[in-house]
C-alpha cells in the first residue's frame, strides 16, 4: 500500500511541478520578448497542460488501481478519456492563444476596417477550429468504446442514406454556417460595423456561424441569421468609410428667409464638435400649396455622430426661425388673408 500511494503523490507533484515551471518559463519568455503577446497568451494552457501530464502518469505508473483495488481495465478507460479531453482542451487553448496574438499585430493599425475585418475573421476561424477539435476528440473518445467499435462496419454502410437525411434536416442550419464563413472572408459585414436591416439600425456585436447579434439605438439585441446576410440586400453603412451624410428636413412658410437660415446654419456647424467640416449645405428640394420643403445636409465622422448632429440641427434651425422670424414657421390657414 505504501508504493501506490508514493506514487499517487509522485505525479501529484510533478504535475504541480510541470504546471509552475511551464508558467515561469513562458513568464519569462514573455519578459524578454514584449514585442510577441503568443507567449503571455500561452499561460492560459497551464491547467490543461496539467490534466494532460496528470492523466499520462497515472496511465502509466496506475497507482489508483493498486491503491483501492479497482478494475484495471475500467479505470484505464476513464483515464484514457480523461486524457483525450485534456488534449482536446489543450489544443482548443493553443490555438486560441496563437489567433488572439496574431491579432494584437493589427491592433496598432490605423485603419479601422482593417481591424475589424481580422477580428471578424480570426473570431470565426476561432469557432470553426475549436468545434472541429471538439468534434475529432468526442470522437476519438467514443471509439474507445467496444461497442462503438462493433458497430462501426454497420455505420458506414448506412452512412449514405443517413448522409441525405442528415442534409435535408439540417439544410438551414447548414447554410447558416457557410453564410458565416462566407460572411468572414467575403467582408461584407464585420464586427463593429453599423448596418440598416429590416427598418433597423444598429451596430453589429457579435458574428458567429448562425446568427449575428446586432444592438439597436435603444440597446435591445436584433438576432438575425447569417444567411439573410448573404441572401438580401443590407445597408452597411461603415464598409469603407465610417463618415456619412445626414440630412434635415423643415416644412416652412414661403416667406421663410433661406439665405438667412442657410447663414445660421452655416454659423452653427462649426460651433459643434460633432460636425467633420468637410461638407454641408441648405437647400429648397420642393415646394407645395402651403410650403416649401428645406434639406440641410451635413457630414460627420461615424453613424453615431450623424445621428446626434441631425438632433442638434434640427433643434437650433427651429429655435433659430422661432426667435427671429416666427411667420416662417408653418401655420394652418382658416381663413382668407390669414
């Protein structure tokens, strides 16, 4: 009895042992070479890096079975399954790390869409990576079993037919999946992105294999699948350049001032951070029985900004007629020479 537990205690502490010095030396890697994040990333694998030493030591000297006297054979198979998950985990925290690195290298970029572009992408081969290293390694456990084994043969001779039916059933879910791969490395929408879709606007959250998490002005979440990306026409109106044009428009007497208001308007852009100075201007687009229709258009640098100069515009155009010309603002007419 006091072999097996010597040993229990044996990998106890190695695999402690393991788990500090893999910390300390990536820690100190990590010190010396700033300039590469993989390796304070790498860190995160200590507990993983952990269970796969642990689980091989007790494979190979199996002081559990001699220490309370347990089926060889049993005990083997979970440790066995506890090593592949630990493996599959491992491997999932890697190759998380070594994305994560290669995308701080474009964070310094100073090109927004860039940015986003790697991180919507590197976000999905995130996804598509680590649910193929779960697949392979639930798979690789469940073949440990016989039984598995056993009815492998009659599996693979049905596999056509299951082949069809699993298509047909998951065809949604399916294109759902290639419409986010196509999503990824088509750049047609990417994280951060403000979009319009279905009356809606909002700025793009989170992009996963199904679906895409878009949060509205009023922070409700629009969920919406990845295939209608790829299938319907969407406004996005940050692809290339953030800045857009926001317009106003005021129903006014005719005998509004236009090139007083369009001189107030002109006053007032440059007293509010949220205009670009590239562009703007006051125009009269149309007329009607009782009264002539104004456009004020201005620039700003993000959708966001647009929205709140819009607000402002408006609010200082109309206080601006109520103050010094009153008879321009619409009235409703009940009688004649009124």
């Amino acid at each position: 009895m006091l072999w097996p537990l010597v040993s229990l205690l044996a990998v106890v502490l190695v695999t402690l042992a393991v788990g500090w010095v893999a910390d300390q030396v990536l820690q100190r890697v990590a010190g010396r070479h700033p300039e590469a994040p993989v390796w304070a990333l790498l860190r995160r694998c200590r507990v993983p890096l952990q269970l796969v030493v642990c689980s091989s030591l007790l494979i190979g000297t199996q002081p559990i079975e001699r220490l309370f006297d347990l089926e060889g054979d049993d005990t083997h198979h979970v440790l066995l399954l506890a090593l592949f998950a630990s493996i599959g985990w491992l491997a999932i925290r890697i190759v998380a790390a070594l994305l994560e690195a290669f995308f701080t290298r474009y964070e310094a970029v100073a090109d927004p869409a860039r940015v986003q572009r790697v991180r919507t992408q590197l976000g999905l081969t995130r996804r598509v990576v680590s649910a193929l290293i779960a697949v392979v390694t639930v798979a690789v456990m469940l073949l440990t079993f016989q039984a598995m084994r056993t009815i492998g043969a009659s599996l693979l001779a049905s596999a056509g037919i299951i082949g069809i039916v699993a298509g047909i059933a998951a065809q949604s879910a399916l294109g759902n999946f290639f419409a986010g791969l196509q999503i990824a490395f088509g750049d047609t929408v990417r994280i951060g992105d403000t979009v319009f879709v279905e009356g809606q606007q909002g700025t793009v959250e989170e992009i996963t294999l199904s679906y895409l998490v878009i949060r509205l002005w009023d922070y409700r979440r629009l969920i919406v699948p990845t295939s209608y990306f790829v299938s319907k026409p969407f406004e996005n109106w940050t692809r290339k350049d953030p800045g857009l044009l926001g317009s106003v428009l005021l129903h006014l007497d005719h005998t509004t001032p236009v090139g007083e208001l369009r001189t107030a308007l002109g006053d007032f852009l440059p007293t509010t951070p949220l205009w670009d100075t590239l562009e703007w201007s006051l125009q009269v687009t149309d007329t009607t029985p009782s009264t002539i229709v104004i456009r004020a258009t201005m620039t700003a640098r993000t959708p966001d900004d647009v929205a709140l100069l819009r607000f402002a515009v408006r609010e200082h155009l109309v206080a601006y007629l109520r103050d010094t010309h009153p008879t321009a603002l619409p009235r409703v007419r009940t009688g004649e020479g009124e």
